[in-house]
C-alpha cells in the first residue's frame, strides 16, 4: 500500500500537453488495486475492480484538475493510504466514499 502511494504521489497527473498522463493512470489503478488487495471476498474484489475501471472511463473525460479545482486528490489518496495503513477500517472506508463521491459530483457538473 505505502509503495503505490510513494509512486502515486510522485506521479504527475498531466503530461506536458496538459493531457492526462498514462503512468499517472496505471500508478492510480495500482494504488485503488492495493486498496482491494485485502479483502478476502474474491468476488467482492472482481465487482469492486470492474466498478472502478468503468469510472476510470468518466475520470478520463472529466476535466483536469487545475490550481483553482475544488480539491486536493493528492491528500485524499495520502488520507485513504494513512487509514489503510493504521488499519482503520472505517476511517479508510469513510475517506474512500468522499473521495469517490467527489469525483462524481465533479464529473455531474461537467455534464
């Protein structure tokens, strides 16, 4: 988990065209896949990961975060990461569902 997010963090999120880099994308699907990881329900696991490779199609279309974006997903991802790793159940569960519902909510306003 500390090491998808060490290279989650040290991941730009734009390439220098401003478009969304691929290695930012593959460093967050591996540091959502860690996230996962522990839960011993294979089955909870496969429909999780098939939830979150369809969002990531929406995240892609969603505009990029700039200086004045409401947010800062690097600290959601440092929070979600800190709670996993103290094995804080229902903090990561509950700084996951902002971080998610977040993005949503971003993404409707886009629409």
């Amino acid at each position: 988990m500390l090491a998808a997010h060490h290279n989650l963090a040290r991941t730009a999120f734009a390439d220098e065209n401003g478009a969304i880099n691929e290695s930012w994308l593959s460093a967050h699907t591996r540091f959502h896949e860690m996230l996962l990881a522990g839960c011993p329900n294979y089955h909870l696991r496969e429909v999780a990961s098939q939830f979150r490779d369809s969002a990531e199609v929406y995240r892609c279309w969603a505009r990029t975060p700039t200086e004045h974006s409401p947010r800062d997903v690097p600290a959601e991802h440092k929070l979600i990461c800190e709670r996993a790793i103290a094995r804080d159940i229902e903090g990561t569960v509950e700084a996951l569902r902002e971080h998610i519902e977040l993005t949503t909510a971003l993404m409707l306003e886009e629409s």
